[in-house]
C-alpha cells in the first residue's frame, strides 16, 4: 500500500511538473512576440498580462493580452 501511494504521489508530481514546463514555455513565447513587435524590452520591468486569465476561460490570443509593469501584475495576482 505505501508504494502504491509514493507512485502516485511521483505520478502527480511529474504531470505537475510537465504542466509547469508548458505554461513557462507559454508564457516565454508572449514575452518573445512582443519583444518582436517592440512593446517590451529585456529587463524593463514589464510583463505580459492576460485580461481574462487562462484559469477563467481566457487565451494567449493577442487581444487578451496586455503590457503592464510587474508590480501591477503582482498586486493583480495576490486579489
């Protein structure tokens, strides 16, 4: 029984882990499209910001995000 509960615990971990791997990569290509279209620069202290997040239903389509400065979107986060 106690192995079969360290499996599945490992078992969550790696799935959380791959989910984790795609959102970064996610969020690595936002930050890549508009560094392309020059609205953001390395080390500016802005971030890419969905309107409606991906947890309530919105999408990295361009019309959902938004550039805002990276205490915004942490004060956006912790409501």
């Amino acid at each position: 029984m106690k192995h079969l509960r360290l499996y599945i615990r490992r078992l969550i971990l790696e799935h959380n882990k791959k989910k984790e791997q795609e959102e970064r990569k996610r969020r690595n290509q936002n930050r890549r499209d508009f560094e392309k279209a020059g609205l953001v620069k390395a080390g500016d202290g802005k971030e890419i910001d969905h309107k409606v997040s991906i947890k309530n239903g919105g999408s990295d389509k361009k019309s959902n995000l938004r550039v805002v400065s990276k205490k915004e979107n942490r004060k956006k986060a912790s409501n």
